[in-house]
C-alpha cells in the first residue's frame, strides 16, 4: 500500500496522523519485517478503530474502506479540487497529474488485504469491507454528508479506469464543491486571528418557508432579496427586527435549507467575534458559494463598540465586501444600538454637546442595512390563524373552535400571542396525543 500511497501528488499532502497514512506505514514495515507482528497487529486495530469512528459520525455502511477513501477526496482541498469547484475540469496538465492519483486512489480501492490479514491472524479488514451499521435516528450523524459519501462511493466501486474515476470525483467538484463547504450548509466559528476556524453545524433544523404559517409578505420579501443573490444579481444585507417569537430566526434557517443546492451557505457569528469579521471575509471570498452571514439577536449597549467592527465590513471599509457575502441579522430593536432620551435633546447640557450626532452615529448601523423586513408579533385573528395551521398539518383531533379556546388561554399563561407561543401549543396538545 504505501508504493500506492506514494505515488499521490495533488493528494498527498494529508497529515501524517491520518488513517491512510498510518496504514501506509503499517504496510511498509509489514513488508520490510523489521516490526514485530504484534505491534502491528496493536497499530491496525488502532486506525481501524479511527475508521469505525468516521464510520459512526457519518453513517457509512457496506464498504468501509471506500466510503473513507470517498471522504478524502471530497474534502481534500487541493488546487485542482478548488479549481473544479469554480470552472469544472477544464484542459489543462494538472488533469495529467491528478489522472495519476485517481489511477492511485482505484489501486487503493481495488487492494487486497488478505496477506495482511493472513500475516497477523486477523480479519478486520474483511469486516470492514462487508459492514452492516447499526440504523441510527438522522440527529446521531450527518446525514447531508452521509448521503453524499455513500453515493459517490458506489459510483466511484464501478468505475473501469481512471478516466471515468476522474469524470465521477471532478462531476462531484463541480455540482458540490470540495471540503467542509462542500458538504455542509451551516458554520460556526472557534478560535481567533490565526487559530480561526470553521466548524460545520451538523443536523441544522430542516425547517422550510411553508413551515412558518403567515408572514407572507416578509418571507416574499427575504426570499427576493436571496433568489438575486444566489443567481449573482445585486442584492442587500437584510435585518430582520421586531418582536420575540415571531419567527425571524426560523425565515433564515428555512432560507439556507431551500438555497442550499444552489450554493448558499450560512456562517453563525456572536458579537465577541466581530473583530474576526475581516478574517473570515478573507477566508471565504474566493469560494465559489454565496455566503450568508448570520447574526442573531443582534443589538448594542451604549458602551459596547464591536458594532464599529461591523460598520466597517458591511460598508465604509477600505476593502469592498465581496459579492459572495451578505450580512443577515435578527433583532428586537430597529436601531440596533440602544437608545436614551438623552440622545433625544440638543439642549441638554452633558459631555456630548452634539446630541444630534449621537443619535445619527445610532442609526447609521441600522441603516446600511439594505433590506428591512419588520416581524410583528400577530394579532388574536393572526395567532389562531397560525395555531389551526400547524395544528391541521400535525392532523390534531380537536375542534377549530376548541383549539381557538385553549390557544387563548395557553397564551395567556405563556408570555402572549406569537408564533413561537402557538408552536409551543402545539407541542403540548402534539405530546398529549402521543405525537
């Protein structure tokens, strides 16, 4: 395996620690024999456990081995796989070397492992070959990756030569990108400066637009604005402001779900990570997806200054933001920057002897805001409107007319009308039918 193994080039820079590499040296030092076999043996079943691992976090099944090989190569980010994500495997000499490491990556899906397992009296690898997985519930792995792997596995286990193993893995490039943005919708961040990074929010919520009953003209307003982004056309950062439990979080969660396939992808940031804002632009501006970046609950105390980092990068910078980039953001409060009445009167005498100013300085975050879109919490005819909607579609048993009644009086005692309130509600009458 590791003659195999050393014949990569596009693909051979993965860490040493990685479960192909650490099998290629178990190989290497079976074959020289200068290792004992029991060490070997502790070595295999140590990077086979590292596999089953992977296996567990994404759900492969049936060949371990090749869903793991699958996995390197759609997630390896290399300069032709980024290059196919942008413009698909155009003419070119790279595609002379990367022929060779598919030519290498078929040996790999093709070995034999009996010596190995003849040498050390084991059989791990036929097992791992021929796998039957537990069925686990979608929220105990990632299924959008999962599904992803698994496909492009089999077609990969039928392809004749390189050739079509070039057509299958480039295919994949181009309709789905390479690495972690590739395979997920949703990003948080960890770290800072140089130790940033992106982590992938597995299992995000599969909520839909059709899911959140009313606000009809406010969805056809976020879903405009995100249809003449994904499709590269002009479009606004969107602030999303009113009342709690009115659904503002949901409308951009069921946004990335429905545009997802067409590129769109959320990345979740907090205020203590603003000053990162820059870091992250670069880091994303070349990628060929649209990105949303997403702020919930957004808003300012007089005293905290991050909302200046924001300023700069939505607009103002010296830098001019990427078109791959959009700023989304939830709030309670139109302005953003909380307000005194203070800030309301010229004539006061205090340290700010330009009241006006302030006031404008408030504002003008909220302002660069292109798009607003105002989520009021709905009236008793609205609220009832919203409960017999998810009601009917959850086939509950009850009246309208009884439903309307303990819909009242469920708001009464759980913090008033809203959406967030109806779909608590619902849980409740949902449980106590055994749904």
């Amino acid at each position: 395996m590791y003659r195999i193994v050393s014949k990569l080039l596009m693909y051979g820079d993965m860490p040493k620690d990685s479960i192909l590499m650490q099998m290629s040296g178990i190989f290497k030092d079976l074959d020289s024999g200068t290792v004992p076999k029991d060490e070997l043996t502790i070595r295999v079943y140590t990077q086979i456990k590292h596999l089953l691992q992977v296996a567990t976090d994404y759900a492969f099944d049936k060949n371990l081995w090749h869903n793991y090989l699958t996995f390197l190569l759609i997630t390896d980010e290399n300069p032709f796989s980024l290059t196919c994500e942008k413009v698909g495997a155009n003419d070119g000499s790279v595609n002379v070397f990367a022929r060779n490491d598919f030519a290498a990556f078929l040996e790999l899906f093709r070995f034999d492992f009996h010596h190995i397992e003849e040498e050390l009296g084991i059989d791990v690898f036929t097992r791992i070959t021929n796998y039957k997985s537990i069925v686990k519930k979608e929220l105990m792995y990632n299924k959008n990756v999962s599904e992803k792997v698994r496909a492009l596995s089999e077609q990969l286990e039928q392809a004749k030569d390189e050739n079509e193993f070039f057509d299958c893995v480039t295919g994949f490039y181009h309709d789905y990108g390479v690495g972690m943005f590739g395979l997920n919708k949703a990003f948080r961040l960890s770290g800072t400066g140089e130790s940033l990074r992106f982590q992938a929010i597995n299992n995000m919520d599969t909520v839909m637009l059709d899911d959140l009953v009313g606000y009809e003209i406010q969805k056809k307003q976020l879903v405009e604005n995100t249809e003449a982004f994904v499709s590269g056309r002009k479009a606004n950062n969107v602030l999303l402001f009113g009342d709690s439990g009115t659904g503002k979080s949901t409308s951009i969660k069921a946004i990335v779900n429905q545009f997802y396939g067409q590129g769109l992808r959320m990345i979740e940031i907090y205020k203590h990570q603003f000053q990162d804002l820059s870091n992250v632009i670069a880091r994303i501006k070349n990628r060929n997806y649209r990105f949303i970046i997403y702020m919930d609950d957004l808003s300012f105390e007089e005293f905290e200054i991050e909302y200046k980092f924001l300023k700069a990068v939505i607009e103002g910078g010296v830098e001019t933001r990427p078109e791959n980039i959009l700023i989304y953001a939830t709030s309670n409060r139109r302005t953003l920057i909380r307000e005194t009445w203070n800030d309301r009167s010229d004539m006061e005498h205090n340290e700010d002897i330009h009241r006006s100013d302030t006031i404008e300085e408030k504002h003008s975050l909220a302002n660069r805001f292109g798009v607003t879109i105002n989520f009021a919490k709905p009236n008793l005819k609205e609220y009832f409107r919203i409960v017999l909607g998810l009601a009917h579609r959850m086939d509950l048993p009850q009246s309208d007319e009884e439903l309307t009644r303990l819909a009242n009086a469920w708001a009464m005692r759980h913090g008033g009308f809203s959406g967030r309130t109806a779909q608590q509600f619902i849980n409740h009458l949902c449980g106590n039918e055994g749904k």
